[in-house]
C-alpha cells in the first residue's frame, strides 16, 4: 500500500489532474490505504471445523459424581451403566455423559492416621489393619498417600505403591500431641487435588476421633476473643465461657472450609472412629463424630463408628480377648470400605446452568430401578472458578 501512494503521488504531478472524477477516485484510493500506516497486516487463520457436540462440552462445565451402589448385604453391585442412574442439578434433571465403574478407573487413596494421645490405646492394630486393607484393595496403577494427624498435618509418603504404603505406615508412631484435625483433612484433599491425575477416583480414609485441638484457625479464633478481653476483670469461668464459644464457632467455619475442599477435590470420605460409643461422653467428642459424619454424608462416604470393648482393664486375660474382638471389628469394617470401593462408579455430566463461582449446587443421584440395593453419593459441589 506504501507503494501505491507513491507512485499516486508522482501521477499527480506529472499529469496535473484535477478533474472531479480523478479527485474522487483518489480520495477512495487513499481512503482505504490509510490503514497500513496503524497497524501490520496479519495473516487470518483457517476456520478450524468443529463438531456441535464438542461445543457443548467446551462450554459447560464437567461435573464428576463419585456413586458407590451395593446390596442389601454390603456387597458390591457391579455392571451398571448410565441408563441405570438418574441425576439432577438443582432440581433439573442432567444428561448423563458417561459412567465409569471402578474396575476401570484407577484410585487415589489417602490415609490420614491420627496419632494425637486421643487414639493411641488401639494405635498399633489400626496400622496393622489398615496396612493390609491397602494390600488388598489396591491394584498395580493404584496410588496410596500417607499423612498423619497431630499438631499439624504431615504428608508421611508421597503417592505410591501398596507396597511401599505397608513400609511407610508401619513406621508411624503415637505421640501425645495437640490435634490439628482440620488442617490436616484439609491439607489432604489439596494435595490430591493437586498431584493427583484426571479422571481417577479420589479417597480420604480418616482415622480419627475427629476432635481438633490445635488448627491454625480455632487457635487463632481463642486468641482473638482473649485479646478483646484482656482489660476487663473476668473471673475464670467467664474467660474460659469466652474461649468456649470462640472455639466453638471457629469449628464450625473450619468445618465448611475443609467440605469445600473435599468437594473440590472431588474426593469420597470416609472415616473410622476409635473413641467407639464413648463419643458421646462429651460435647468436645460429638462434635468431633459430627465433623466425621458430614464430611461423609456430603461426599457419598460412611463415617464407621465401632463400638470398641476397653484394652485398659486391670484384668490382661480380659484385655486379651477385647483386642481380639477389636481387631475383628476393624477388620470387617476395612472389609465393608472395600466392597464400597469395588462398588464406586463415577458418573460423569456437563452442566451448562450458569452459577457464580463458589457456590454450592445440590445434586440429588437415584437408581432406575433401586430395588432394595444401597446408592451413596456426593450430595453437591462447588463452582470452580
């Protein structure tokens, strides 16, 4: 275009023109030249042909629906395909694009030993049981992650074999530590969102009373509301009434925080109880089972709360047959977490309802045809951003 200026420019010296007509045409002529003095010319690319279907995938959003289905006796139900599911969004029924059922899908499990003093009466055979639980449930292409629940979370081994997970747990140890429980559910199902691959099925294993003593934000809560009355006279019972009540509503915000990051990771959580039926003994324990029952009844788990006979007595023989006892209890329990996993499904669908991110949509996931069989699912997620 530079060119043709130019040369424009010496036609209209050498010929002298000024008729209307020339006038006009060089006006246009300029016009349309102007351009290439702003900006560089730039090559269009092709129209790269796109099927409508993959639009619609592009646009909406995948949503994953981690679904465990067994019978009436525990046992896993296998071979169900999407025809076989129903699931809505906020009360709107969702196509279902996919069902991927375990024997197909690769796990990433992550077990979380709580080894404050609260557990350590039975410490040693819930490694024993969970050690073997991973040598018979995981595959070669499954991963394991090991973390530990004390004064803070502690990542004891990266993901990797059943193998070098039976290694790694045997060498944990109890201690009398505060409990950062939140923390460390919540440091967990980071670290699953982060290193583990796409399209696997997610698992938090807990065991664990699910009190928490020492998480950065229930500490920090108790100090706040100390601070605020550091210049009244306060007796003790009404500065301890104080700490109570911070602590308590902080649980409470720690709770929603540490869901939404389960959620986020699209995670299924489960945990085991050791305190048994002596939960109930204290308003610290029930709040700690009701953390454990949430977290599962959110994400389609099973918080197992066994009721565990003393090894404490005075009586060894007693003992003796108790741990027994104990011991079978666990290990039917593994079983039963197990055959739930055997029996996991992730049911895939795109949502194409438009929602502010992080907001918490309601998700409601049916059989067909139920037929007295048992479906657990995740009752909702978060928006991503």
């Amino acid at each position: 275009m530079d060119f043709v200026q130019s040369d424009f420019a010496k036609l209209i010296i050498m010929k002298n023109l000024n008729s209307e007509k020339f006038l006009t045409f060089a006006f246009l002529l300029f016009t349309f030249a102007l351009p290439s003095f702003a900006q560089t010319p730039k090559p269009t690319p092709s129209p790269t042909p796109v099927n409508d279907d993959e639009v619609i995938k592009v646009e909406s959003r995948l949503v994953i629906v981690p679904v465990s289905v067994t019978d009436v006796n525990g046992q896993p139900v296998l071979g169900l395909k999407k025809q076989d599911f129903q699931i809505s969004e906020e009360n709107k029924p969702q196509e279902i694009a996919e069902v991927s059922d375990a024997e197909k899908v690769p796990l990433e499990i992550a077990l979380l030993f709580d080894v404050s003093a609260s557990t350590d009466a039975m410490f040693q055979f819930e490694l024993d049981t969970a050690s073997q639980f991973l040598k018979e449930v995981m595959r070669p292409e499954d991963r394991a992650t090991i973390f530990t629940i004390g004064e803070k979370p502690v990542l004891i081994q990266a993901r990797d074999s059943a193998e070098t997970s039976q290694i790694s747990i045997k060498n944990i140890r109890p201690t009398k530590e505060q409990t950062a429980f939140y923390d460390s559910v919540r440091f967990a199902a980071n670290y699953l969102q982060k290193n583990s691959p796409q399209g696997r099925r997610k698992v938090l294993v807990a065991i664990s009373d699910g009190d928490d003593t020492n998480s950065a934000g229930v500490i920090k809560a108790i100090w706040d509301a100390e601070s605020k009355i550091m210049q009244n006279n306060l007796s003790n019972d009404e500065l301890r009434s104080i700490r109570v009540k911070a602590r308590d509503e902080a649980k409470v915000k720690e709770q929603n925080k540490v869901l939404q990051s389960i959620q986020l990771a699209d995670s299924v959580f489960y945990s085991i109880n050791p305190g048994g039926g002596s939960y109930q003994l204290n308003k610290m324990s029930e709040f700690g089972q009701s953390n454990l029952q949430k977290f599962a009844d959110e994400t389609g788990g099973t918080a197992f709360l066994p009721k565990f006979a003393s090894i404490n007595l005075k009586d060894n023989y007693q003992n003796a047959v108790n741990i027994r006892q104990n011991q079978a209890t666990l290990t039917q329990i593994f079983r039963q977490l197990a055959n739930e996993l055997q029996a996991q499904y992730l049911v895939q669908y795109y949502s194409e309802a438009e929602f502010p991110a992080n907001k918490y949509v309601k998700l409601n996931v049916n059989l067909t045809n139920p037929n007295k069989l048992r479906l657990r699912a995740r009752q909702g997620y978060f928006v991503k951003n």
